[in-house]
C-alpha cells in the first residue's frame, strides 16, 4: 500500500484529464463559457479574434494538465529520494506521453471530441517542461545550499575573505 501513497495525486490527477476528455468540455462547451468572459474583457476584440484566444487558452490547459501530471509522476517515482536523476525524468516524460495518446483515443469514441496527433505532442512538451523545471529547481536549491553551508563554515573558521 506505499505505493499508493505515492501515486494516488497522480492518479487523481489522470483522473481529473479524463474528466475534461469527456463531451462536457468539447470546445463549444468552453467556448459559450470563456468567449463570453473574453469578450467582457476585451470589448472591442473581433469574433475572429475571441475565437483565437479561446483556442490559445484551450491548448494552454494541455500544455498545463500535462505539465502538473508529470511533476505528481515524478514525485510518485522519487518516493521522498533527493537528487536528479535523468532515468527518473525520462519515465515521467513516457508515462506523460503514454497517457496523452490513451486519452486522445479515448476521444475518438466521445461526441464532439476529435484526437489530435499535435495535442499528444503539445502534452508531451508540457511533461518535459515539467521535468526541467523540477531539475532546475533541485539544482538551484543544491547550489544555494552549498554556498550556504560554505559561508557557514568560513563563519566557523573565521575565514572572513571566502565570502
């Protein structure tokens, strides 16, 4: 059951990306939604222009679903361990792809759905992105406590030139 643990966020998470595959999130379903809150915003914007916009913010929300899935995906595979590791990335980056290209079949079978090739691979940038964020995140915080720890010990020393 540790597992579980681990991978219930992301697990849930898949759970929620399967829920806007459903008919409830079609693009006309969002758009009597956001193209009217667009519009609100932005007045004096075309209907070509509101359309545009809205697909932008549709194709943000793949970019976004994938993004947050690869970070729980990697957490799940960390399992609390510290550190980079490439191979770790790499699975969260395949699992990300894996799972874009079931939902985008799945799609197939949903009224007023169509899959889409680009969407898979818009999903897939959005869970590599992810994972080099993470490892930007890690590294930097690496590096700030090495110079932390070396400032503290130059303290201790009374090494007062190393700063």
């Amino acid at each position: 059951m540790q597992w579980l643990s681990r991978w219930w966020p992301a697990l849930a998470w898949a759970v929620v990306i399967s829920i806007f595959s459903t008919h409830l999130f079609t693009s006309d379903n969002t758009g009597s939604i956001i193209i009217p809150i667009l519009h609100w915003l932005f007045p004096r914007a075309s209907p070509a222009t509101l359309f545009t916009m809205h697909h932008f913010i549709r194709k943000s929300g793949h970019f976004t679903e994938y993004f947050i899935l690869s970070l729980l995906i990697l957490r799940a595979i960390r399992a609390g361990r510290h550190g980079v590791h490439l191979t770790w990335a790499f699975i969260a980056i395949a699992l990300v792809a894996g799972y874009a290209s079931l939902d985008e079949f799945h799609q197939r079978f949903v009224p007023g759905r169509t899959p889409a090739v680009a969407d898979v691979v818009l999903d897939t940038i959005g869970g590599a992105s992810a994972q080099i964020v993470a490892a930007l995140v890690v590294l930097l915080g690496d590096a700030r406590a090495r110079r932390f720890s070396q400032s503290v010990n130059s303290q201790k020393t009374g090494n007062w030139n190393s700063r």
